[in-house]
C-alpha cells in the first residue's frame, strides 16, 4: 500500500504551495499539487482605464515584477494598434534581459543550489584545493585559498554559534548530497557572492524605469526621457552605467554561474534520468522582439510547440485562437458561470472563487474534489511545460545557432546525451545555458540603443493613439513574452475605453495546476512520477524537482472583512520543512 506524505509549505519559492506524494516500493507512484492562496487581480483592474491597468497586475508578484508589466502594455497596445518606437523596444528587452540574469543567478544560488550542495560539510574541505578547482574552470579574480580559507571561517562562526541563519534546515548529511566537500566550499562562496552582485544589476531597472522591484512601463513605450546632456533624463553617463553593469553581469554569469553549475551538474549526471514527466510537452511563446511585437518571426526566442519529446517537430502556437488555450476549472476553487466542465478561453474567463475544501490544518487532500487554487490551462487540450527547458528545447530544434553551441558544449563537457535535457537536470541546466545567451543579446540590445541614439533618433513613447477616445468601442488584445519561469500572457477586453475583462495565465499556473477534466496531470505532477525517495522523512527529491521549476505562486493575502477583522489564516501541517 503506498504511503502519503506532505510537503508543505515548500520553501525557497515565491508563494505558498503544497506537495502531495505517495510512495510505493520507494518510488513516487502519484503526485498532487495544491496551491494554498487566492488571488483576484483579474477582479481588481475591471472598470479601470487601461492604460493603468500594468501598475495593478506588476503587483501580482514581488519577484517577477517587470513581466508583468510588460505583458500588461502590451496587451493593450495589441488590442489598440500602438507601435512602440524602436528606443523602447530595446529599452524593455534590457530590462528583461537583466531580469533573466539576477532572476536565474538568484535561483540557483539561493533557492535551488542547496537542494546539492551540503553547506556543513565545506567545513572539512581544504581551501587550496577549492581553489585549484576554482582556477581550473574559470580566470574568476576571487579564487586564492586565502579567499575560500575565510568564507570557510565565516561558515564555521555559523555553525559553532548553533544558528545556521540562513543555512538552517536544510537536508546536510543526506545521503542524496554528493559532492566533495571542496566543490561544496566553492558553491557556498559563490552563494554569498551573488548575495552581492544581484544588488547591483537591478540598478538597470532603476535607471530606466525609476525604481525596483516594480519599475514603470507606459502604454505606447517608456516613460524614460532620453536627452544625452541634461540631468533631467538618461543622459550620456546613466546610458555609460547601464552599459557597465550589463557587462558586469554577463561577466559573472560567464565566470561564476556556468562553472558552477556543469561543476555541480558532473556529480549529479543521474538525474539527467529522473523528472521526466509523463507527457513530453513543451510551449515557449517567444520573446525579445527585434522588430516589434508583431514580427513574430523576427523574436530572439522563437515560438513554438513540442510533442511527446519529438524536436524534430515544432508545432506554431496562436494566443488568440479560442480552441487551442483554455483554463479549466474542475479541480480548481473557482466556478463559471455555465458550468465546471467546460475550459474557457482567456478572451471568455471568469475568476470566481468558490472555496468549499477543507479548513486548515488538515492532513490529506481530498483530491476527489477540487484541491487547488490554480486554475488548469491545456493546449488544444493537452497539458504543456514551460520555462527555460522548453525555451531552450524549441529554440534548438528550430537550430537557433546560439542554442546549438551551448547546449551541445554542455552534453559535450557533462558527456550526456541530448535525452538528459528531459530532466530535473535539464531542466537546471537550461536555465544556466540560456542565460548565457540571453546575457549576450542584452549587450546586443544596448548597443542597438546606443547606435539609435548617436544616429539622432531619441523617440521613446508613440502617443498617436494614447487618448481613448480615439480607441475602436469594443476591442482585444493579448500581451505575451517569456518570463524566466515561463510563458506569460494576458489578455485584456477593452470596452467604451475601459477594462471589460482581464485574465491572466502565468508561467506555473501551466506548471502546478491540478489535473484537467481528462485526469491529466500538470508539470509539478507528473515530473514527480518514478522518483525515487531514499528518505520519506527527508523528501530531498521532492524538492529537487519542484525547485528546478523555480516555483512562483501569486502573493499570498489574507482576508478581512470592511471593519478590518481577520477572517482567516492558514496554518499548514507538514511533514517536513526545508
């Protein structure tokens, strides 16, 4: 008989959401996904003007703020027919270029690194041997023993005070863990290193959009002024630092990041067989647009879809066609108003909650009935993976140079085959390959902007058609890209100039959603399946593989009624916390 455990919360994640697994003969032989937490921002920004509806939705999360945005305009200026000058266009792929490069830096380090890397035990390494290792696979300027010597001795302070600070509770001395204790010293380093180094790239967001997190985007381009002279706009040495800091970044992600990561990924070759998944869906939006939004051809990231692992094949992909994208409810906390059954297409969508599951705590989910609060979107019905994985599987089969040589360096240097991509290392991996490329084209984009300038062009908003009153009665638009978790649209209905409807699909509402109509599983799901758990107590695996997502859940809230009293609070019961 298969023995359920729980995993909840899962930590190192943005949001709140809980793993359900039974496990048989030490295998998982079944998975569910629930996501503990409401969100209503689609509700929120009906009635509103458009044109203000980014700054509502950029507030669904505190981690992935500008894609939000982003997505936002862009919907608008689709149902509109605004085309942004081409300053803006390369301003926003900067800012979504640095994006990709502190979201993915950060994730590997600081949420996703300590699911292989045993912090206690870089406490046995010797220094001159991490740092031989060091300067054998990168001319990184931090590599003396003297430097890894000291962060040894941060780490034990840390450890002989008994308060692991932000090391705490994590699985050291599982059997799982398998790295020398020198590669462990050097990840640790690196670790608190990028603590560092992320503070700085977000400067870029600041410079153009203001502030960070949540940077601002107008309707029609950006509300950023170029004027090379003046103090008053992003002049000639704001321009300068933007371009430092890029390259700084591309630097560390070159040096420290990919070094690591094949460094890491050598010990860990098995995995290239575990986190599969059922299915062998992929979905990539595209994104990076080089000749504006329209052009699809012309993406950095090209569109496209994958079937059963078939990358001989790429299948096109249209966000307006009502029959190929709909949400699906029926193991959702929501209801539609004609009916559970039947998915909906965004353009059509509803978000009406209807929790009617269990008060927390609770031990099990009853997950006979509705058990999540993500709703479940397919693709002309059949459940997708997105995120850098499918980003990178499409972007090499369709024989994008860049993609090539990366991802054949990788098999080369790891010595795996192409079929270790459909992994929870692959999955790891594409993430660290595809932000070298993306580090690269983001250096493209500023020198674009840069060129555009000194050739006198200046223009940064289109305001041909920013009043309302010039906009059709009735119109739709959908704005999509490529989050660094994934494939992000909304779509928006505009009527008499406000907000009709607006829903949104992100990148793990197609990844942790609950089974569809036809019992399907999602990502989260079905990449558990067949993993093997040396240790129901300490679920390592579990978490591997969920972390390779890079799990983003919309911000939690709590609810309280007009008078301000707290209604509800959600007390999880776990078996395990990490």
């Amino acid at each position: 008989m298969a023995e359920r455990i729980v995993v909840d919360p899962i930590t190192r994640i943005e949001g709140h959401l809980r793993i359900e697994a039974e496990i048989k003969d030490g295998k998982i032989v079944d998975a569910y996904s629930s996501s503990t937490m409401v969100r209503g921002i689609e509700e929120i920004v009906k009635g509103r003007d458009p044109r203000d509806v980014w700054a509502f939705v950029q507030r669904t999360c505190g981690v992935c703020t500008t894609v939000h945005a982003l997505a936002s305009v862009r919907a608008v200026e689709d149902a509109v027919g605004i085309a942004i000058p081409p300053n803006a266009e390369m301003v926003r792929n900067i800012m979504a270029g640095t994006l990709y490069m502190h979201d993915h830096v950060v994730h590997f380090y600081h949420l996703h690194a300590l699911d292989w890397v045993d912090v206690v035990s870089c406490l046995s390494a010797d220094p001159a041997e991490t740092s031989r290792i060091a300067q054998s696979i990168s001319n990184w300027p931090k590599s003396s023993p003297g430097y890894f010597s000291d962060v040894q001795k941060r780490i034990k302070k840390f450890v002989d005070s008994g308060q692991l600070g932000i090391f705490a509770n994590g699985y050291w001395g599982h059997p799982q863990m398998k790295l020398p204790a020198e590669i462990n010293l050097l990840a640790v380093a690196h670790y608190l290193e990028a603590l560092e180094w992320q503070k700085e790239i977000v400067k870029v967001h600041a410079i153009f959009g203001g502030k960070n997190p949540h940077p601002n985007y107008l309707v029609g381009g950006m509300a950023c002024a170029i004027n090379p002279e003046s103090q008053g706009g992003l002049n000639a040495e704001r321009l300068a630092y933007v371009g430092q800091l890029i390259k700084q970044g591309r630097d560390f992600v070159n040096q420290v990041y990919i070094p690591d990561l094949l460094a890491i990924a050598s010990f860990y070759k098995d995995w290239g067989a575990i986190g599969k998944g059922k299915y062998g869906n992929y979905m990539s939006y595209g994104d990076f647009p080089m000749n504006g939004y329209a052009d699809k051809d012309a993406f950095k990231f090209p569109q496209g879809i994958i079937l059963n692992d078939d990358i001989s094949n790429v299948m096109p992909i249209d966000q307006k066609a009502e029959d190929e994208i709909q949400e699906h409810i029926n193991n959702s906390w929501y209801d539609y108003s004609d009916g559970n059954e039947t998915g909906k297409h965004p353009w059509k969508g509803e978000t009406n909650i209807n929790y009617s599951g269990p008060k927390p705590p609770y031990d099990h989910l009853d997950v006979n009935q509705k058990y999540s609060f993500v709703k479940t979107p397919r693709w002309k019905g059949m459940p997708m993976e997105v995120g850098p994985l499918s980003r990178v599987l499409v972007a090499y089969a369709k024989g994008v140079p860049e993609f090539k040589e990366v991802v054949d360096m990788a098999l080369a240097k790891l010595d795996v085959p192409v079929t270790a991509l459909f992994s929870t290392l692959g999955r790891t991996a594409a993430r660290g390959l595809e932000t070298t490329v993306v580090a690269d084209w983001t250096v493209e984009f500023y020198d674009k902007l840069m060129n555009n300038i000194k050739n006198g062009d200046t223009r940064m908003a289109n305001s041909e058609m920013f009043d309302p009153k010039t906009w059709p009665k009735e119109c739709k638009g959908v704005g999509h890209m490529e989050a660094p978790r994934g494939s992000l649209a909304h779509w928006i209905v505009i009527k008499d100039g406000k907000t009709a409807n607006y829903q949104q699909v992100v990148p793990s509402t197609w990844n942790a959603s609950p089974r569809d109509p036809k019992g399907q599983m999602s990502a989260y799901e079905a990449t558990l399946i067949d993993t093997p758990i040396a240790d129901p107590e300490q679920p390592l695996e579990i978490i591997r593989t969920i972390h390779s997502f890079d799990p983003c859940l919309a911000c939690a809230v709590h609810l309280y009624d007009s008078k301000g009293k707290h209604i509800s609070t959600v007390n999880n019961t776990t078996t395990c916390n990490i």
